[in-house]
C-alpha cells in the first residue's frame, strides 16, 4: 500500500515534469502566459508529490519492510532508527530519489520567487529545471525503481517486480543485508545530503543562464538574480566535500583525509569551476566583460554535476566512495552529452550578442588577476578530469591496439591507475599560484593597476610576512617547499587582515569605537568582507594540508603487552585488547593503547577492528588525540588470537590536521556572510562616506 | 592579532616538529622492517580494493601481498625492481602512476599542454588588450574602495 502510494506519486511527478516542459515551451512560443503559469504549477507540484515518494520509502525503512527490495538491501534488524531513516540515501535506488526530492525542492523554491521582471526567461528556467527532474524521475522509474518488491513463483525462484506477477506469492525475507559499514557515520548522516544540495543547485544558475543564452539577454541580470543560488549552492558543495573528508579521516583508516579517489574529484571539479564562475562573475558585474567565459563556467558547471553523479552511480569507476553500481551509465552519458551539445550550440548562437562591453587595460588590473585565478581553477580541473578519465581511456584504447596489431604495444588495454602521486605534483604548483594571487587580487584596483600602485597597496603585509619566513628559518625549518608554501600563507593571512583593518580604521574616522567599526564593516560589505573571512579560511585549510602532507611521520609495529613503539615525540605502549560482540551485529577487538609524550604520559587510545556479521566486512577505527598542533592517529592493524599477546599497531603523527577542519568552519562562515541578504538599502545621501557607500554597496 | 600569534606559533611548532626525527627501536626493527615494507607498499594497488592503497589495506589479500614485498625485498629487490615485478605479475594497474611508455606518455603530457597552450592564449591577448589605445589610468572605479581610500588618506 505505502509502497503503491510512493510509487504513483513519483509516476505523477515524472508526468507532470514532462508537462512543464511541454507547456512552458508551447506557451513561450505562442506567447500565451496561462500555458507558462500552467508550466509553472505543474512543476510547483512536483515537490509535495516527491515529499509523498521520499516519506513513503523512509516509512518502509523504518518499519523494515523486507518485502520492498530496497528495504532488504540497506537495512537489517540490527540497525538502529536513524541509520534505518539515513538509509534513504544508503543505496542506488534510493539516493537517486533523494536526489530528484532535492531538486525538486530547489526548483520549487525557485519558482515561487517573483517573476514580473523576469517573465521571458521564466518558460526556459522551466524547461531546464523540469526536464533535469524528468531525467532523474525516468532513471528512477524505468531503471532503479525503490519500491519494487519481493515475489516467489510456485518453482521457487524469488524476483523483484512492482506488482504481483501471476501465480507468484509475496516474498519477505527475514533480515535485510543492513547498510554497508562505511556507511554507518555520523558523517555520513550529514555529508551525501551536502553534497546533494550542492550538486542540484547548480542547475538553478545553469538554468537561467540557458534562458539567457535562448531569449538572447546580453546584459548580466541572469547572474544577479542567480547570485545567492551559486553562493548556497557553493556553500553546501564545499561542506560536503569538508565533511567527506572528515568522514574518510574517521572511518577509511589510512590516516589522511582526501586520497584523490576518483569520486572524492568527481565531488571536487564542479567545486572548481564553480569556484571560477563565483570570482569571474564578478568581473561581469563590475565590467561587463567576460560574459563567454561565464557561460562555458556555468555550462562546464551543470555538466560536471550530472558527469559527478555518473561517475559516482554508474559503477564506471571502482571507487572506495562509490556505494551503488547499475546500468544506467549510458542513460547518464547521453544525458551530459546531449546537455552540453545543445548548451554549446545556444552559447555559439549568441556569441556575437555577448561581446565584452569593454577591453582590458591593465595586466595588473584586478579583472587580469581573476582571469589568471580562472585559469589556475582551470588548469586543476584538466588535470583532475583527465586523472579520472584515463584509467578508462586506456582501457578503451585496447580495441585500437586489437584493430592494428601494428599499435598493440602503444595501445595494450591494460587499465591504469593514476594516484595521489600523480594528483599532488601536478596540482601543487597551481595551488601554490592560486594563494599567492589570493594575497595580490583584492588590493589591485578594477581597469588599471600598475606594479607602484599594488606595490604600496602590499609593502606592508609583504614586510610583516618577511618576519614570518625569518621566524620560520630561525626555528629550524629547512624544507624549501614547506617555507615557501607557509610564507605565502602568512603573506595572503596578512593581506586579508590588513583589509580588514583599513576597513575598520576609515570607519572610526565617523566616531564608532573600532569594533563596532569593525562589525558594521561587515555587516555593511557582506560579500566584500565574507570574501575574505572564506579566504582566511582556505588559508588555515592550507597551513593544515602543508602540515599533514609534508610533515606527517608514520610507522608501524609488532608489539608484546607493556613493549613501546617510538615515533618523534611520541610513543605508544601496548595494554591490553578485548574482543567483544555488539548488539548492532559487530564483532569488536579493541585495543587499550597508552600515548606518551617525551616520556610524559599523555592519554590512552582505543583503536579498534570492528567485523560486521550482516556484510562480512571489516571497519578500522583509529585511535585518535587531536590538538591543534597535531594528531596521534593509531590503527589496530593485527593481534595474537586468543592470548592477545601481541598486536600490530601503525601510528601516525599528522602535524596541523585540525587546522583543515577550523578552517573549514571559517570558510562556511564567510560562505554565510558573503550570501546572507542585504538589509534595506537608505537612501543615497549627496556627501557619502564610506559608511554611506558601504551601505549601498 | 591573535590569528596572527596563533599562525605563527604553529609555524613555529611546525619547525621544531620537523627538526625531530622518528626513532626505530626493536618493536619497528626486523628485515625488512614493517616501515620499509609499508614504503613500497605506498604506491601499489591491488586489482580487487578499489583505490586503497597497499600500505593501508586490510584485506587478506592485500596483507599476503605486503607478506610478498617483505620477502622480495629480504631478498635484495630494490623499490623499483618490486614494483616491476608486480606490474609484470598483475598488470601496470596495480602501480600507482602509470610507467612513462606508450599511450602512458598522454597522462603526463597532455595536461600540462593544455594548461601552457591556455596560458600562451592568455598572455597573447593580455598583451594585446594592454597594447590598445585606451584612456586607462591607475586608479579604481570600484565606488567602495575609492571612497576607502580617500578617507584613509583624509585620516593620515
């Protein structure tokens, strides 16, 4: 019965997303609104519909309803309520729909906006969102349906299908398979459905500005109404890709947090190119330049959240993320490559209609700057995208090499890896550039900017840094990489503070005590000042990765009860281990461990090897002492059965780790400023200040 | 301020963190060492644990493999003669980057080609955008910043 209720609701919202898109187009081409406004509703509707679908399913799993596969297949008896609720996004089938419920409730939100000012991109703001929602409800329908249930035939054999098949009789299993173990994470709880959110709101800014690109609108109202819909959406893409790394931290057991996994750089390069089209679209607004690149930002955008959501779902990849595989690969591919054909060929159309208002002047001018910033983001991204697509590639080129023998030992169809390594060296450089222009841009000025001018802007901050890098010298540090790379963070930390206080400092000319100065400042420029509270948050983002990446110390032994391992500072000494069942269908072994520091004791730790009944698989938790100056991250890699007399244990130091995760909170605190509304703007007085533009600004 | 300590005294710590090398003592010792083998380790993958890297994998599998290190490197193999023999045993995937021979060559070439190819297309056009008769002067048409700027200069 539930069952039924969200499949139909599902089957009307897929009709009523084919609709929209009919009769928005059919409206805007004979210029008759009720057809639009119909488009509207239709699509308007398609949220409660799905709210009906998404709460059926999460029904059935939380009444462990065997006899819907779905519920078999992510949850067990073991499995408490909030795992059995979060298992809506635990598999294939019910992601997707969470996913279309997403959307679904973005482009609601979308479409109760106020459209007076906005009514012939309306019908093409339609068309993309609701057929966007189509292909994802006809994936759901027709591929990977949640609500199919079990049924048995007279010889025995058992299959899912949505009704009951003649002759056949229902089948309920007695246990499901439980939600795969990785999975089992308050992280996890959180991260897939960041992650989501930021993926379909991209469509939002992709879907105005095809309406854009259709209706022929050169000017940049597309971006401004898009603006907060690419900052929310930038937002919640950027919190789940830290909370994906926090989880990986936690749960994967290889003491890092980001291992350049094929799915974890799927998440990362709409992060990239939206990233761009956030920086580069302020040279739009500011210049009435660059409109071309902000389209292919845009489209490049869309593409690679739908090419992020196939990787991820079509089991093209083997991944340690990649938690569903099915058939619908080719529906995805066809999906991205008819989006991008049509998009490029409306982009090409009005081309001519969206030359730059005006050319640039300067090579120092803050517009040249966001443009180098633009093509670092870029560089990242062929370098990831091509990262991931080879290992395909050269499995593919394996037909070459069996078509012309003459080529076999050039194209051989062995699959490659490309790992970290690959990733770190290749990236490093630009990511390097990108801070150093992160300290430079904000103090270049719009159209020109000379080397004297920038020079004065910086000589300040730049001297102030100078004694950081002697800092850092004097106490001892002798890696190149490590002194470059912390100086252009103190450079880029100082810059942005700087601003800050120059800020400040001209408001307290009008009698406001400095921190109320201070306050108003941002509360006054929020997308000004909330830029730079993100950018001293990537700057505490990257003294953590130089931390964990060049100064991280592992090492790994056997010990005997009451033996010690050393590693810098620290050392660990081997108590006792415990085996134990729980009553969520987990065998543990947990290790006592005590951490000691210059021979101090310090703390004991519990890393442990938790077994899981249901799935036979295997999860290493680690023991894990964090401070802001490091972490001790201890694994439980081995151990005597029985007598436990000896265990094998591999520790890890990770200099600076949690610096990542503040930072993190900084830049989804500035996120929040820089995309927090506007209050009432006052009206321009004649002899404005600062605190007048401020206001306006 | 106090950001500004905080980066400074870490940066610091970093330094004194990087002057103090790891201790080996017996539990870490044996030939080869647990430490060794993880080092090779480190930039193979078995076919089956998708993207986990031997060193960390928890598989069966994946432990007779590191078992499988420890002997060849016990008999006198180098790094590399280990990772040649696995990518001879199980194929160039097993190898975290992609030996530098045939279709490989494009992992390594083509991005940094695309990036320089951009790069030159760039600089061209800033070039030339720069060379254009224009009435530019350094200055700012940002209303803020100009605004910010003139009241600094009134306070000084």
């Amino acid at each position: 019965m539930i069952a039924d209720l969200g499949f139909f609701a599902l089957l009307i919202a897929f009709l009523l997303a084919l609709y929209a898109c009919a009769a928005a187009a059919f409206g805007s081409q004979r210029g008759q609104q009720r057809w639009v406004s119909s488009a509207r509703s239709a699509t308007i509707l398609s949220f409660p519909l799905l709210t009906i679908a998404c709460a059926s399913l999460v029904y059935l799993l939380a009444n462990l309803d065997f006899h819907v596969q779905y519920v078999t297949q992510v949850t067990s008896h073991s499995m408490p309520m909030y795992l059995r609720v979060t298992a809506l996004w635990g598999g294939q089938a019910g992601s997707l729909l969470f996913w279309a419920w997403l959307m679904a409730a973005f482009t609601f939100a979308v479409m109760l906006r106020e459209w007076r000012r906005d009514r012939d991109l309306e019908p093409w703001v339609i068309i993309v969102t609701a057929s966007t929602l189509a292909f994802f409800l006809a994936l759901i329908l027709f591929f990977e349906n949640p609500f199919l249930r079990y049924w048995q035939g007279i010889t025995g054999t058992v299959w899912a299908a949505m009704w009951q098949p003649t002759g056949a009789q229902p089948y309920i299993p007695m246990d499901g398979n439980g939600l795969n173990p990785l999975l089992r994470h308050p992280g996890m709880i959180i991260h897939p459905p960041m992650l989501y959110i930021g993926f379909v709101a991209f469509v939002v800014p992709f879907a105005f500005a095809i309406a854009a690109l259709v209706t022929g609108r050169s000017d940049d109202r597309w971006i401004r109404v898009t603006r907060r819909w690419t900052l929310i959406a930038w937002l919640f893409l950027s919190l789940g890709l830290i909370l994906g790394s926090r989880w990986a931290y936690d749960v994967l057991g290889w003491g890092g947090y980001w291992g350049w996994d094929p799915v974890e750089i799927a998440a990362f390069m709409p992060w990239l190119t939206g990233t761009a089209f956030l920086h580069s679209v302020m040279i739009q607004e500011k210049r009435g330049m660059f409109k071309h690149w902000n389209m292919l930002l845009v489209i490049l955008t869309y593409c690679l959240v739908i090419f992020g959501t196939f990787l991820t779902r079509s089991g093209v990849l083997s991944s340690v993320h990649a938690f569903a595989q099915s058939a619908i690969g080719p529906m995805f591919f066809g999906f991205i490559a008819l989006t991008f054909a049509v998009s490029l060929a409306l982009l090409n159309k009005r081309w001519a209609t969206l030359k730059s208002e005006v050319e640039m002047t300067s090579l120092l001018s803050r517009e040249s700057l966001f443009l180098v910033n633009n093509l670092l983001f870029m560089g990242i991204l062929v370098i990831c995208f091509w990262g991931v697509v080879f290992p395909i590639v050269s499995e593919a080129s394996g037909g070459i090499g069996r078509a012309i023998p003459a080529l076999a030992h050039i194209f051989t169809g062995q699959r490659a890896t490309v790992g970290p390594i690959f990733y770190e060296s290749a990236t490093g450089p630009l990511w390097a550039a990108l801070l150093l222009l992160m300290g430079i841009a904000p103090l270049s000025a719009w159209r020109a900017s000379t080397a004297r001018t920038l020079g004065r802007a910086m000589w300040k901050p730049f001297a102030v840094s100078l004694v950081v890098l002697a800092g850092l010298l004097v106490g001892g540090m002798r890696q190149p990489l490590a002194v470059l790379a912390l100086w252009i963070c103190a450079f880029v930390f100082l810059v942005t503070v700087y601003e800050f206080w120059r800020g400040a400092r001209a408001r307290t000319g009008h009698g406001e005590h400095f921190f109320q100065a201070f306050w108003r400042l941002v509360a006054r420029n929020r997308r000004r000042y909330g830029g730079y509270i993100i950018h001293i948050g990537v700057i505490l983002i990257a003294v953590g990765i130089i931390g964990i990446e060049l100064f991280q110390q592992e090492t790994q032994g056997s010990l005997a009860v009451g033996e010690r391992m050393h590693l810098g500072s620290y050392s660990i000494e081997y108590e006792s281990l415990a085996e134990f069942e729980t009553p969520d269908g987990r065998l543990v072994d947990r290790a006592v461990v005590n951490v000691f520091k210059n021979g101090e004791p310090l703390t004991q730790l519990y890393p442990r090897r938790d077994f899981y009944y249901e799935s036979q698989q295997a999860m290493t938790i680690p023991g894990l002492r964090s401070t802001l100056e490091d972490d001790v991250y201890i694994l439980l890699v081995d151990w005597e059965p029985v007598s436990a007399s000896s265990a094998t244990f591999k520790m890890y130091v990770n200099p600076l780790v949690n610096w990542i995760w503040l930072g993190g909170f900084v830049f989804i605190f500035g996120t929040l400023v820089a995309s927090w509304p506007e209050a009432d703007l006052q009206p321009v007085r004649s002899r404005a200040g600062v605190r007048g533009t401020a206001e306006r600004a | 301020m106090k950001r500004l300590a905080l980066t400074l005294a870490a940066c610091l710590l970093l330094a004194a963190c990087a002057g103090s090398p790891a201790v080996a003592p017996s539990a870490q010792g044996g030939t080869p060492s647990a430490d060794q083998v993880n080092a090779v380790a480190k930039n193979l993958y078995c076919p089956v644990c998708a993207n986990v890297p031997l060193d960390v994998c928890g598989t069966a599998a994946c432990a007779q493999w590191r078992g499988q290190i420890a002997d060849l490197l016990a008999e006198g193999y180098s790094q590399q003669q280990v990772y040649d023999y696995f990518a001879a045993q199980y194929g160039q995937g097993v190898l975290a980057v992609p030996p530098a021979r045939g279709l490989n060559w494009l992992v390594y070439l083509l991005p940094p080609a695309v990036i320089l190819g951009a790069a030159l297309l760039l600089g061209r056009n800033l070039r030339r955008w720069q060379a254009a008769p224009s009435a530019a002067k350094p200055g700012n048409d940002d209303e803020y910043t100009r605004k910010l700027e003139e009241e600094l200069k009134a306070r000084r």
